[in-house]
C-alpha cells in the first residue's frame, strides 16, 4: 500500500507508516536550512519523526534563495 | 557623524543602505557584495525547495554579522504574507521581515490596504515589520499605526532602475512620518540613491542595480559610498535654491584698466 500526498504542491506517494522525517531524510535535503508545512501547519525539525503521513496530506518544504 | 546611527527594531545600523540577494549570476559573489556595500541589513526569499534542483541556501552566504531581512513575495495577500512571515521566522532567520504583497504582475506595485492587514498581525506577534508600500500618506499613517518599524516606500517599480519616480510624494512621507523612511525599489545608480539620502530618507534597499551591474562588487562599494555622501549632505543642511545667480567672489575691487 502507498499513501498519496502532496509535497510542494505535486501529488506523489510514499511507503506506509512513511513520517516527515523519512520524507526529508529521502529528498536528500539540506537540514539546517528548510523549513516544514504539514497541512499548514509549521513542524519543527524535532516533531519530524512524530509525524505518521496520511493520505491527502500536504507537505510543504521551504528554504531561502535569493530575493530584494 | 560617529553617533548617527539609524535605529530599527533595537538594532543600531550605522550602514543606511540595505541590500538585497537577487538576480546575482553566482551566489558565491554575495559575500564580497555584502563587504564591499558595507549594509548590515539584506534580504532574502522563501521559496519552495525543489529536490531535483537544490539550491544553496543563501543564508550562508550572507556574513553572520548582517540582519537578514526575509521578504514575502510571492504573497498576494495578507493572508499568504502572514503564512510566509511565520515560516521565515521558523527557519531561524530572526524576527524582522519585509512585507510585499503584490497582486499586479506587470509593475509589480504593491496592495497597500493587505499590507497595511498584514502589518497589524506581524507587528502584534512580535515580529519587526518594514513594509514594501506605494508611497501615500495615508497609506504610511495607518501602517505606523499598526506597529512597523519603518516604512519602504517605493520609487519606482521594482528591478526597473529608473530612478526617484516617486520623489515628491516620498518627501512628504519623510515630513510627516515619524518613523525611518527607507526608500526601497526602482534606485537604479548610486546617485539616485545619494539624492534620496539628500533629502532625508533613512535609508535605501537596493536589489537589482548592484546584482545586475557589470561589477557587482565596486558597484556595491559605489552605492556604499553615495549613500553616506547623500546623508552627510543632508545632516550638513543644503543650501537655499534660487531662480538668479548669486555670485560666488566679491562683486568689488575688480581689476579694470
């Protein structure tokens, strides 16, 4: 079985009992510099391995770039 | 000139020029931008990572010394400032942020009645507010009203270098306004930037000038330079204009055959 989410806006599915942090971990990122959305609502980074992911959930992960 | 310092949100900035991130061919540049503009305060963007093309974060480009500045462009109102304000917080980016709610992509001007709702919010939650505005004293009342640490007027577009379009509406904002006027967008030559400081903005932001300059680093160091000309002009008390001349040696004593 595979859960559907969304991460950045882009439907994709993950594992079973998948967390946030095994999502992050997966998408090779850069941990100090990003920022997590589950469902609206900001995760910090020690709540990551707490979060089961459901299907239909939202994920957004943020980080800076350049801007004036 | 020691002790003219510009005060923000318990900050003591004694560089008046702000500098922003965007548009530099390579990140790797921004360090030595930084150094030679002398700013303490720069801006920054959230955006959403995209793990097929990580980017660099920008932030450890930035010297560690420096305020950075998150703005929230991309928003289109307050609502969706407010969301992007909080998560530039939560990254550990401190608690200043620029607020640009823009919902007109040809000029890019910005709603000041969402940034005037989105200012009242950040403000309350403890965060230091500098809105992005179209210059309009009723506008600038009501955000001071609201909690902002400063105001940012705008003179002229964004990116497009065309100078102080703005400049009389902006003069009666620094007449009227108690609070720092920073002139931010549209500065497009280090003179422009002087002449804003001449007549008694704050500060300036300036993004797209320096980023997009053939030498980003001396045109850094230029603007640097201009800014602290122009507010050393402007603590020095220009002179009176007049329609005739007034002339400049003694009109007596002339050596005449």
């Amino acid at each position: 079985m595979r859960v559907q989410i969304k991460i950045n806006g882009k439907t994709t599915d993950v594992p079973e009992n998948h967390t946030l942090l095994d999502l992050i971990t997966l998408e090779n990122l850069n941990l100090s510099a990003i920022v997590v959305e589950h469902n609206r609502t900001i995760v910090p980074a020690p709540e990551w391995p707490a979060i089961v992911l459901q299907p239909d959930d939202a994920v957004e992960i943020l980080t800076f770039v350049g801007g004036g | 000139m020691q002790n003219d310092v510009l005060k923000i949100g318990g900050q003591e900035l004694a560089s008046r020029l702000f500098l922003g991130t965007g548009k530099y061919g390579s990140n790797k540049i921004i360090p030595q931008v930084v150094e030679a503009s002398g700013a303490q305060v720069v801006t920054v963007a959230l955006r959403r990572v995209d793990p097929d093309q990580p980017e660099e974060n920008i932030a450890a480009y930035v010297p560690r010394q420096c305020v950075l500045m998150p703005n929230t462009s991309g928003a289109r109102n307050a609502k969706e400032a407010i969301r992007i304000a909080r998560l530039a917080k939560a990254a550990g980016c401190g608690n200043w942020i620029k607020i640009e709610v823009i919902a007109d992509n040809r000029y890019l001007l910005p709603d000041n009645y969402e940034t005037i709702k989105a200012t009242e919010v950040l403000a309350a939650e403890g965060f230091i507010v500098l809105p992005y505005m179209s210059p309009d004293l009723a506008t600038a009342k009501r955000l001071a009203d609201a909690g902002a640490a400063a105001i940012m007027p705008l003179g002229a577009p964004i990116g497009s270098n065309r100078g102080l379009k703005t400049k009389e509406l902006i003069k009666i904002l620094i007449e009227e306004i108690a609070l720092p006027i920073i002139v931010d967008a549209g500065i497009g030559k280090p003179s422009e930037a002087a002449e804003a400081m001449e007549m008694g903005a704050s500060a300036v932001l300036v993004n797209t000038a320096v980023a997009i300059a053939n030498d980003p680093v001396a045109m850094a160091r230029a603007f640097g330079l201009a800014v602290s000309a122009g507010r050393t002009a402007f603590l020095a008390g220009p002179g009176s204009v007049q329609e005739y001349a007034s002339a400049s040696s003694p009109l007596t004593g002339f050596l005449q055959d």
